[in-house]
C-alpha cells in the first residue's frame, strides 16, 4: 500500500502510538483545490492528523471532523475522516502567498493566525461530542497536542509534516501521535521525552526512506513497540451526482420555481474535493415533476 496509517502500542500498553505516510492523499488534495504551498502544508498537516485520529474510532460510521478558525490569510481549514482511513478537507483561502519564516520553512501559523480548534465527534448518539481549544500556534501539531492535553486530558505528542518539492507538488507527508495511558510510569515518561527531544522532523525521516513502523521504532523501540495493524489511508470524497440531485430536490418549491424560471442550467460544487455538478434545466424540471407526483 502507498499510504497507510500503523496503530501500534508500547511499554506493555502504557503507550499506545500512531504514525502515517500521507503523500498521495496530500498531493490529491493539492491538486484537487489548486493549494498554494503553504496552504498544502498546513491543509496536509491536518488532513495526516485527521486520519490518525479518525482511526482511534471505533465503529465503521462514526465521523471525525476537525475544524481550524484563524485570524491568518487562510482564515481556516476543515477536515472530515472515517475509522476507515478516508479523510477530506479544504482550506477557506487555497491560494495564500506568505514569505518564509525565520527557520526557512513555509510559514503555517502565519497562514494559520491565531484562533480555535475544535474537534467534532459523531458517534451515533444524539448529540455529537465537541472540544474546543486555542491554537497555541496554527502550527497544527501543536495545536493537536494542546487540544488532547486540555480537553481529552490524554498526554500526547503529535508531529505532521508535508515536505514540498521545487515543483510546488508534494515530496513526503506524514506524522505520528504518540498517548500515555493512564497509570504510566514517570520511568517512561522521563525516557520518552528525552527520545523526542532528540528527533529529526518527521519529513526528514520519511525523506531518509523510513517507513511509519520504523519511525515509531526508532521512538519506541526500546519501550517493546507491538505493531496491531495498518490500514490505507485515501483522499476520498463520498459526494455524487445522485446526492447532490437529493440535496437539490429539498429546496423549497418557490425557489425551485424561481430556478426553473430563469431556463438556465445551475452548477453545484462539492468544497471538499471540488467537484462541480451540472443539473441541466430539463434535469431540474424532472425534479419537481417528480416531487408532485
């Protein structure tokens, strides 16, 4: 598989670990919403982030969403994942032009601002789960990192990154998140600490050719790293031409009247992977003949 997300524990359960290669889903996403390079690392950052997370679920229907809102030029970001490996996303601004920082990098939490980060949960309940932090930094691994501390009270490090080529198009893409369970030793935690501090970006090491298990045994190797499973992980958009004409055929019939008046075909984007249906009006007619019937 290309890209895939590994689930993994260590310590003898005492830390349970993520970690994932999203170079394809990044890539398609920049190519999808035509992403400047800054807005395709931070959009990419969210999107490795949300795949990891969404695997944590448990049932095939549940839905992860992760909302960015900023006060930078890219004013925000929105990602949706599956338990499945599929995520989705878009950027509110797909073409921000931002000199370098003062690292050299591209500048995300310029892009970004400062804001909130809200995590949406659907887990078929009646309500959905909802956290809501600060952005410490729009530098998005942090942010993650932050919003598990305070609103999940889960201890976390999280890393993403999204290396791009000359050619503005993606060179690697991927990230880990590593969790301390409850009970932990402070043994673990003191050891643990001292092997992220050492680290290389994780660009870097995906740059070297290492793969997401070996990456995560690189960390946690000492620790016994068990690997449980990989699962691919997909840029996929559930939209369709059918459920799109579903949507369409629940506009009020006045305004639908209003639509057929004007003879004109109309033309609906999908923001999440921007794909734009034409219904010709002919098509739109046969929609409210059938709702009569």
């Amino acid at each position: 598989m290309s890209d895939y997300i590994v689930r993994a524990t260590a310590a003898q359960g005492q830390i349970r670990a993520f970690a994932a290669v999203t170079r394809d889903v990044v890539e398609k996403a920049r190519q999808a919403h035509q992403t400047s390079p800054v807005v395709t690392a931070a959009l990419g950052r969210l999107l490795t982030g949300g795949l990891m997370m969404g695997s944590m679920m448990k049932s095939e229907t549940d839905l992860l969403t992760i909302k960015v809102e900023g006060d930078g030029p890219m004013r925000g970001m929105l990602v949706t994942a599956d338990a499945n490996g599929n995520a989705k996303g878009y950027a509110y601004e797909p073409q921000v032009i931002l000199h370098a920082n003062e690292k050299g990098k591209l500048d995300v939490a310029g892009a970004v601002g400062s804001g909130v980060l809200s995590v949406i949960k659907d887990l078929g309940m009646k309500e959905p789960y909802v956290g809501q932090t600060a952005l410490v930094s729009g530098e998005i691994a942090e942010d993650l990192t932050y919003y598990y501390a305070v609103s999940e009270q889960t201890p976390s490090s999280v890393a993403l990154g999204v290396l791009m080529n000359r050619n503005n198009t993606v060179r690697q893409a991927g990230g880990f998140l590593l969790q301390l369970m409850p009970g932990v030793s402070e043994e673990i935690i003191d050891r643990l600490e001292q092997k992220l501090a050492g680290l290389a970006p994780v660009t870097s090491l995906l740059d070297r050719g290492m793969s997401p298990e070996e990456i995560l045994e690189s960390i946690l190797g000492e620790f016994g790293l068990a690997v449980n499973d990989r699962i691919p992980a997909r840029f996929f958009c559930n939209c369709s031409k059918e459920r799109v004409a579903r949507a369409i055929a629940s506009i009020p019939a006045q305004d639908m009247e209003s639509i057929l008046a004007d003879g004109k075909p109309i033309e609906v984007n999908c923001q999440f992977c921007n794909t734009n249906y034409v219904f010709e009006a002919e098509e739109l007619r046969e929609m409210v003949l059938r709702r009569k019937e």
